[in-house]
C-alpha cells in the first residue's frame, strides 16, 4: 500500500516520500481501516524534524493522525466496527497518512451522515478538541468573551463556530489580513491582526479592561504571558496548541501572574482511552476515558448543519501533501489540508 514516510528528520519538504509499504494487521481492541481522505496537522511537522511529541518514533515511519475511511477487519473485541464509515485517530497518533491504517477502538466513532468523506477527515481532532475545551473544561456560556489565537486555523476556525453557536462574543487573533476576512466569515466579532497592532490592548479596549472570560491559546509562545493579563476575573486560560512555542509548551511559567490575575489555568488534551496506562499517567498524563468521547461525539453529532462543519481550505493528493505542510509550516494554510487517498 501507499504511505506517506519520514525518510530522516528535517523540515517536510526536504524529507517526506510516498513509498510502499506492508499493509498493517489488526490485533484486539483495533480495526484496520480503508482511508479514504486523512487531515494534516502541525504535530506532523514536529515529527518530520525530529521536535518534542508526545509519541516518538526513528525514521522511516508513517506520518499522519486523524483520518476518514470504512473499517474492513477487526481484532477481538472491536469486530462491531467492521464494515461501518467511521473518524479515527491513528494508533500512536501515527500513520494515518496510508492507504490502510490500523487504530484503536477507543479513538474511533461514527461518520456523521451529514459530512463528506473531505469534511469528516477534517472534524474529529479540531471540534472534539474544541468542544471538550469550551464546553466540558472551561464552561463557556452565552453572553460570554471567547478569545481564540490562530483563528484562522483548523481548531481555530471549529472555535470559532462552536464560541458563536453558544451565544458567546467571539474574538479572534490572526497573522494576515486574509485570515482576518475568514475569521469574520464565520461570525467571529472582532478579530485582530496580531502582526499589525497591540492585540492585547485590543482585546482590554473591546471589553471596557475586563477582559476575556475564556482564552483559547492555540499558540503558546509569547502568546501565553500576554493572555495572562488580558483574561477576565473569574476567567479561563486554556493552553491547547503550542505552534509558536519551540518548547511545546514545556517551559516554565511565572505563576504567579495567575495569582494576582485571579484566573484558572485548565488543562485540556483530547486523546479518548478505555484506561490510562499507568506508565503514562506517573508522567502526568491523565486524558478523558471513552465514556467522555462519546459523549462529546453525540452532541457535536446533532450540532452539524450546514455552517456548523470543518473549513476545509484546500483539499491535495498524496504526493502534494509534503508541499503542503511545507504552507502549513509558513503560516499560509487556512483551515484544514485533507489529504484524498480514496
């Protein structure tokens, strides 16, 4: 089968090639799907240069996480998939960018009839993600101030959508003028050209110096402290992206600008498992169980309609999709790439 590889580490375009590869075989709790279009995420360039990632692996090895496609066998357990169009996630977060890609049970749900085979590779990671942080972690409520950095990106722009679908006042930070006319498309109030003003003082001068009841940093970097003096008393902080930080979020923090800002911090990682391992969870890491996802899934399921769906800004083969994440790489991506392999 076809599978786009890390051949070594370095920046995608220099480094990704569509080879032939064995096809991978279910074991229990898995299915085996056939894909049929698969998302690229910034988490893919991090793996091609070798960066800080939640799962490693050495070269070769196939890129590519979320993924849309029918599930054609089945280990034991998992054998009431077979046969149904489904979203998943990869198994490691890994090689989702193949024409047959092997995942776990708990990270698979039900393609919503509504969406596309390209709109649903594009749903599950930004609108669960996004959801389980406005909805299930910080509470947004109507009326409120959502403030979302890198709007016009996938997770941004499903923020976006599900912030004004609340009833909540949205703002949103971009990097280009374009960017800026996408983010109003989708009912965002205010959004701010944060490489051509103050979006700090933007956002205190929108809200009388309240500031934003909820912040959706899909950035990290220096976008962090900055949030942390433009949230709202009472308000929620919450780090989900780190594109603009070359820590991936690991460094420290002064906390006590939490302190005297009267904020929370919540933490928010969108990864459904059926247990914890416990190697993983004396690290720190302590997602949702499945219970949670399904729950989440079924009300984002009734929310689809035809403005509540993924912005897909450009739709590439296989064999364009390392010039893609290249644009990804540069800031000139839009939304989600999908990538058709069906």
């Amino acid at each position: 089968m076809r599978a786009l590889q890390v051949t070594r580490h370095g920046d995608p375009i220099d480094v990704l090639a569509v080879n032939d590869i064995e096809r991978p075989a279910p074991g229990p709790g898995e299915v085996l799907i056939r894909t049929s279009a698969a998302a690229l995420n910034y988490n893919d360039i991090l793996r091609c240069q070798g960066g800080l990632v939640s799962v490693t692996q050495d070269p070769p090895f196939t890129l590519g996480m979320d993924l849309c496609g029918v599930v054609e066998a089945a280990g034991a357990g998992a054998e009431s998939w077979t046969g149904q169009r489904v979203l998943a996630v990869a198994k490691d977060a890994l090689g989702g960018l193949a024409e047959y890609v092997v995942a776990p049970a708990a990270g698979v749900f039900a393609a919503p009839a509504e969406l596309t085979d390209t709109e649903a590779a594009a749903f599950l990671l930004p609108f669960h993600t996004t959801y389980l942080a406005l909805h299930v972690r910080a509470g947004l409520g109507a009326g409120e101030t959502l403030l979302v950095h890198s709007g016009a990106s996938g997770l941004g722009t499903a923020a976006i959508k599900l912030g004004v679908a609340a009833g909540a006042r949205v703002l949103a930070t971009v990097s280009s003028p374009e960017k800026a006319a996408l983010c109003r498309s989708l009912g965002a109030d205010l959004v701010i050209d944060h490489t051509a003003e103050d979006w700090v003082e933007a956002v205190l001068s929108a809200t009388g110096d309240a500031g934003a009841d909820v912040i959706l940093d899909l950035a990290g970097g220096e976008f962090v402290g900055k949030s942390w003096t433009c949230v709202a008393r009472g308000g929620r902080y919450l780090p989900v992206g780190f594109t603009d930080d070359p820590e991936n979020g690991m460094s420290g923090r002064p906390l006590r600008m939490i302190s005297i800002g009267n904020f929370s911090v919540v933490g928010v990682v969108c990864a459904w498992v059926d247990a914890v391992d416990p190697g993983m969870r004396r690290f720190g890491f302590n997602p949702f169980l499945r219970e949670e996802g399904d729950r989440v899934h079924a009300a984002l399921t009734d929310l689809v309609t035809t403005e509540l769906r993924p912005h897909v800004g450009r739709v590439v083969s296989l064999d364009e999709a390392g010039a893609a994440l290249e644009d990804h790489l540069q800031r000139r991506a839009v939304g989600r790439t999908v990538v058709r392999l069906g």
